[in-house]
C-alpha cells in the first residue's frame, strides 16, 4: 500500500480509536457524510496526479474536481450554513452541530481548492513541454494582439457592460458562479473615485485559442488576461487601479413548498430563484487590496472566514475547455463500445432477443444504443400498444425523448414520467415534459413529497392475441452521453411476473395507488429498507449458525444509519462484507469488534463507477449460484431509501446471475489500479498490486465481451482461443 493520500475525516479521530471502544452506541462509529464527500473529490484530483494517464486526461480530472467542488459548495456547504444560520439545532449522526460542520468543512474545501490550483501550475508546464502553451498578456505576439485586438472589437465589446458604482448606480447583482472584476477607478476630470465592476457574460469561454503557430503547437490565453489588457478601453477616461477577478457561490438548492398546486408553475419560479440564492462563499484574486475585498464581503453579507484568496484561474472548472483541443496523443485511446452479439444475433430484434432470454447490458462497455433500439423498435412496431417510461435524467436531442414522441404521434399510448426535481436538471425536464404532451405523450410529474428516481420502461405488445410485456430495468439514467463514461447495467426481461410488477409500480406512481403486493421487485419507500435489512440479518444469522455468511455490495454512497449498523452487526456475527463504495461512505471498516470483518473501496479511474449491485451468500461462501443477487436504482442513503422511489431488482436469470457476481463484483473487488481502501480513520489510501498482476476492472471490461451478450461470435472467437478469461475469485 501507498501512504494515504486523504487526510483522515476528523483532527481527533486516531486518538478516540486508539483510546476508546466504539461500538453501536457510540457517535463516532460514523464517518462525517460532507467530509466523506469532500474525500471522494481529493480522490478525483489524485487522478490528476497519476503520470500513467495522459496529459489532457488529467487536466480534465481537475476540471472535474473543480466542477464537483462548486456543487458540494452550493448545495451541501449553503445548506449547512443555512441551518447555521436559522438557528437549528439538531446534529449529525456523528453528533456534530451545523456549525461544527461548516467549520470543519470549509477548513477541507479551502485546502482542496489550494491542491487543485498547484497541481494546475504542474500541468501548465506539462502541457508547455508538449506544445501546449496557456500564455499570460505578456508573451502575447504582435500578431496575436491584433487578432485579439479585432475579436475584442467584434465580439467583447458589445456584450460586456462596465459599471461605476455610486449612489445612481448601486451594486448590481451577482450572479450564482459568475466570475466578475473589481477595480479601483478614478476619473482623470476631477479625481473622483469609484468602485468598478466588470461581471463576465457566462458563455463567455475561459480560454482563448489563439491563430495556430504549427501543425502541433497551441497557444492558449485565458479570457481573464485579455480583459485586463483592455480594461482602458472599458473604461474610458478613468485610472484603472488594483483590479482584480472574483467568483461568488449562492445556495443553488431547492426547496419544495409542499402548498405547491402547480408543480411546473414552481420550478419554473424556483429556477429562476436559485440565481438569487443566499451567498455562500466567495474567491477572489489573492492581489486585491484588502479594503476591496471587504467591500464584497460587504456587499454579499459574507464573513471574513468565507473568502479564499486564489491565485491564477478562479474558475478552474473551464479547464475542460483546453482538453478539447485535438491531441490523440495527450488522450485516452477511443473506445467504440460493442453492441452485444446476444441482439446482433436477431438481425437487432430486441423482443426477439428478450425472448430468448434474459439479458444485461454493462455500459459504457456496451452500448447504450441497444436501450435506444429497445424504445425506437417499440415506437415504430405496429403490434406495440403502449410504452410507459421514467425520464430523471436525460440528454439535449435525446433519442429517448424522440422514441417517446414517435410512439404517440403514431397513435400509441404513451406515458412518461417525469421528475422535475432532477438538481440541475430541472429546466431541461420541464422542456422534455413541455415537447412530450404537444406530441401527444401522458406526462405525469410523480410525487410531490418524493423524488421518482426509478429506471424502468415497459412496453405492451400484442403477440398471438394476447399482450406480451418487454420490461427494461436500470441501474442508470436514460441518458445517452453518461452511459458513454458511467458504468451502469441495463436488464431486458419478459418475464410475466416482473412485467406485473412494472405495472403496479407505473400506477403507484401515476395514481398514489400503493400495491397491494409485488412479486419480485422492492420498491423504495414501501418495503426497499425491509428487504434489504432482512437480506442483512439473513446473513447475520447464518454466520451465528455457523454457516458461510458474506456480503458483496456496490453502490455510490452508503449514508443510512440504521443500514450501517446492521453490516456492524453482521460483522460483529462473524459475516464477511466487501463494499466498492465509489464516494460517500460513513461506515468505519476495520474497528476491532465492530467491523473488522468489512472491507470498503473506492473505485476512482476513467469512467465513473455508478452502478449498484447487492449479492448475499445465503448460507454459501461467495461467489455461488445460490446467492441471492440484485441491482438498484437506489445508493444506500435515506434520502434514497425514505424519500425516493426506487427499485431493487432481483436477478434470477442463471447467466445474468453469473455475469453480476462472478465477473462485474469480482474484477471490482480485484481491483489494483483504480482501487482505494478506506481505513478505519476514514482516509484512503491507494491499492498497489505488490508483486501481483495489475489489473483494473475498466480496462478489463473494455477487452472483455460481456457473458450474458454473448452470442455465436463471441462462441467462435472462444474456440480460436482468443477469448480472455475472467477474474477468478
């Protein structure tokens, strides 16, 4: 193992674990959820740091963390403070006040954006060397001033509104990640003074590519070094002194008046509410004058402890633009996903497939086009009668969307459902929602207290005059650009039971109608937690019988309390419990008599680990054919759990079974180039293969054809003996 790269979750955490027993009463048996998150961010940036990716590659891994930064600031440090600032006084479940925690967090997230800018510097010089220069206004060419000269004049200037702050003209508002200039001004007429403003129209780009000098140069200038060379020509007639960049960060959260009547009424004035949000943070140029930063604090009611002084790039977010650049070379190899031989082998019928027999599809290795297919076959099939349909998340010009529309222009019964509540997805859902019913489409906008975050469709076809029923079900949004880069299961069945299952869970969601029963799937929050707890405690008692006990699980976050202590129990029992938790995890691994027997990882590499697996050993050691095997919508997290509706599907189909548990569970758990193990004091440290093959579970899978695709190609290419192997247990 390496030296941890994460610090641990708390100053004082080494000494209670040394020190003291924690058991199932005490509050430090949890890990703090916001700094836990913050841990996962610091595991993305380390990607940055990893000479093995190329270059472009880890400057977009600081954009992303640089991105996931701004959100964790505008939704869970502004909703910390707000409660801060009301005066609430519950704690946490580690037993920590909103104040304890915004103190705690804000000290993690200033040391973060620090990391992120010098390993930023780092890069800068990295992709110097390979042609690549981000120049300053000083090394600009003469031939460079003029082309900027001539884009300033033609495409700044009209948009760009300078402001002199005096009594007639106040401070304007600001804008929710706005980056905007202050400046001292003073007017050469009569040596008045004034405060300057600059705010920066946000689809202005970050970075400037400048007139190409060779085949593989690039000359790069960030905006910000251009409108210092012209800030004399914005303000004509003054003095420009001690200017300087800001970035200011509002609360970006929504909150749902439960009054509300008109659902798309209120988001749509909720939107627009999110750009006027409470100040939350604020980052300025580390050369403004003091006086001048005290005069934002002012102006945005911020305290001196929600600044940070940034040198450089204060929106490193816009970092993703350099990497757009064509350089093959400083990039990943392409990679085409397959389309599974399983379709391909009915001339791409995928009824005729499902027909055959139960599959899953494992993005971004296979292609998401095969669910696309799915709804467009269904839309132009004349023996489809109707297709129901969650949308959460989805694209600009979604196929998705357009299957949906298709299929009720031609005289389809269509339903959609669709979740407004999608952060920051919201007014995209609303314009989906909007096309959907001109087309003809039953939209229904779900719950009003709970989020629907299932991922299922359900298509009715007539067959032999009766209906048969296809069922998709997701782990993953219906979303083509994610499923490029999120590691995500699609399940395609037609299996009568499950079919009726998708029908009763459509109507709960469509009419409040709660199922009097379910065959097969568990849906959150009618009896998802029962099932799951009783899983646990299945195990729990067989490891007290003596039997095999062993729980197998992967998921984004694991949160819930009540969960958490039931694999504490489990552990404590004897059960032995490997967890691939890709972010948040609040459960402590490795506690001596609470849970030694859990193991966590974090898998962090070039795709981003989304899916959520569950497999219990049911009285055999894993990986077994008995085992009990299921995929979710739903992360371990009471919000997914209590206010969600979710499915748990379990997966019962024998080649399906083998492709979850023996291959997909396995390579994760095998892990050493992608693999993080969270230690008991709650910092990671990366997984080294130590005199072992390296392997990583996303470059397995990208050479590997999935077991339950398989079709008569992937038979031929086993008999030539090009085949590879899966990991083995």
């Amino acid at each position: 193992m390496s030296q941890p790269v994460t610090a641990p979750d708390r100053e004082d955490i080494r000494g209670l674990l040394e020190g003291a027993s924690i058991d199932l009463q005490s509050p430090n048996r949890f890990i703090n959820r916001e700094v836990s998150w913050l841990g996962f961010n610091e595991r993305v940036l380390a990607e940055a740091s990893r000479v093995e990716h190329p270059l472009l590659e880890r400057v977009r891994f600081v954009a992303i963390s640089a991105t996931n930064l701004e959100e964790f600031i505008m939704v869970r440090l502004a909703g910390l403070k707000a409660q801060e600032r009301e005066g609430i006084e519950a704690v946490s479940p580690e037993g920590l006040t909103a104040s304890q925690q915004v103190e705690m967090t804000t000290a993690r997230v200033r040391s973060l954006q620090k990391q992120q800018l010098e390993i930023w510097r780092g890069l800068r010089d990295e992709l110097a060397d390979a042609d690549i220069h981000v120049i300053d206004r000083k090394q600009l060419t003469d031939g460079e001033k003029f082309y900027l000269e001539e884009t300033f004049e033609t495409e700044w200037l009209p948009v760009l509104t300078p402001i002199s702050v005096d009594p007639t003209h106040p401070f304007p508002f600001i804008r929710n990640l706005a980056v905007s200039m202050v400046m001292e001004l003073t007017r050469r007429s009569d040596s008045r003074r004034f405060t300057g403003l600059l705010m920066i129209p946000t689809d202005m780009p970050g970075f400037i590519r400048l007139p190409q000098a060779g085949d593989a140069q690039s000359r790069i200038i960030p905006v910000s070094e251009v409108l210092y060379r012209y800030l004399d020509r914005l303000f004509p007639g003054f003095e420009v002194h001690n200017a300087g960049f800001f970035q200011l960060f509002r609360d970006s959260d929504l909150e749902l008046a439960e009054e509300a009547e008109d659902l798309v009424r209120y988001f749509e004035t909720a939107l627009k509410r999110r750009t006027r949000g409470e100040s939350v943070s604020i980052n300025v140029d580390r050369d403004i004058p003091d006086h001048l930063v005290t005069t934002l604090l002012e102006e945005f009611d911020l305290r001196p402890e929600d600044c940070v002084r940034m040198g450089g790039n204060l929106n490193l977010a816009q970092l993703s633009e350099i990497c757009e650049i064509k350089r093959p070379d400083l990039k990943f190899q392409p990679f085409d996903p397959r389309f599974p031989e399983r379709v391909r082998d009915f001339d791409g019928d995928c009824f005729a497939a499902i027909r055959a027999k139960d599959f899953v599809i494992h993005h971004p290795f296979e292609s998401f086009d095969v669910v696309v297919r799915f709804l467009n076959q269904a839309a132009m099939d004349p023996d489809v009668v109707a297709i129901k349909q969650t949308l959460y998340r989805t694209s600009n010009d979604s196929p998705i969307v357009s299957a949906l529309k298709n299929a009720a222009e031609a005289g389809k019964s269509v339903t959609a459902l669709v979740e407004l509540k999608a952060r920051f997805d919201e007014e995209a859902n609303i314009r989906w929602a909007q096309d959907l019913e001109r087309a003809g489409v039953q939209v229904v906008y779900g719950f009003l207290d709970l989020k629907t975050h299932a991922k299922v469709s359900l298509v009715a076809r007539r067959e032999n005059g009766k209906l048969r029923t296809y069922c998709h079900f997701g782990t993953g949004n219906y979303h083509p650009i994610t499923a490029r880069i999120y590691t995500d299961l699609s399940y395609f069945t037609d299996d009568p039971e499950f079919a009726q299952d998708a029908g009763r869970l459509f109507n709960y969601m469509t009419s409040y109608a709660v199922p009097e029963k379910m065959n097969r799937l568990s849906v959150a929050p009618l009896n998802m937690r029962e099932t799951l707890m009783a899983a646990i405690e299945d195990e729990t008692a067989n490891a007290k019988a003596g039997k095999p006990a062993g729980i197998w699980a992967k998921m984004n976050a694991l949160v819930d309390p009540d969960i958490i202590d039931g694999l504490y129990r489990a552990s404590q029992a004897g059960v032995t419990i490997e967890l691939v938790v890709r972010g948040v995890c609040c459960l402590r691994p490795g506690i001596s008599g609470l849970s030694d027997n859990i193991q966590v990882r974090s898998i962090v590499g070039r795709f981003l680990e989304h899916s959520r697996i569950c497999c219990f050993g049911n009285g055999e050691t894993l990986p077994s054919r008995t085992a009990k095997v299921f995929i979710s919508s739903a992360d371990w997290m009471p919000r997914n759990i209590n206010r969600r509706v979710e499915t748990l599907i379990p997966i019962l189909n024998e080649t399906v079974h083998k492709q979850i548990l023996d291959e997909i569970m396995v390579a994760n758990l095998r892990d050493t180039v992608n693999a993080w193990t969270l230690r008991s004091d709650g910092s990671y440290e990366h997984v080294q293969a130590e005199n072992k093959e390296s392997i990583s579970a996303h470059q397995y899978f990208m050479e590997n054809p999935s077991l339950s695709g398989r079709g008569r190609a992937i038979r031929k290419s086993k008999n030539k003996g090009k085949a590879k192997r899966k990991p083995k247990a």
